[in-house]
C-alpha cells in the first residue's frame, strides 16, 4: 500500500530521550524536564515515556538571543 500524496518518501522526525537531549546540549537531565515542564521545548507523550523532537529543540535554541563578542 501507497502512502497518500506525491509519492516522495515520508520524512520521518527523530525523536530522543530527556537523557540524550540533556547530553547533546550539556545539560542536566532535570534542566530538560524543567524547560519542557515550563513549555520553552515541546516533547511528546507516549504513555509514560517522554520524547523531543529535533525541530523542538531547533526551535528553542533558535529562540535563545545570540551574544555578540
């Protein structure tokens, strides 16, 4: 069976744990839980276990203002 449109591959997002977000961005895994808590990065629900996705962590750190030296 097909997938619906115009044929191109479905570009699937990845998705990571709260740990490997913390570790990627140098943070503490409880700072990641306290960001998505406040709503400055979107995860996702999937029963208990909680996922982020790359454009969500895109979009946050582009929202972070950029320091000039």
């Amino acid at each position: 069976m097909a997938w619906p449109g115009n044929g191109d591959a479905m570009r699937l997002e990845t998705y990571y744990k709260p740990v490997q977000v913390a570790y990627m961005l140098d943070l503490s895994t409880k700072t990641i839980y306290r960001l998505v808590k406040r709503g400055d990065l979107q995860a996702v629900r999937f029963g208990r276990l909680l996922r982020i996705g790359q454009r969500a962590i895109d979009e946050m750190l582009a929202a972070i203002p950029q320091v000039r030296k």
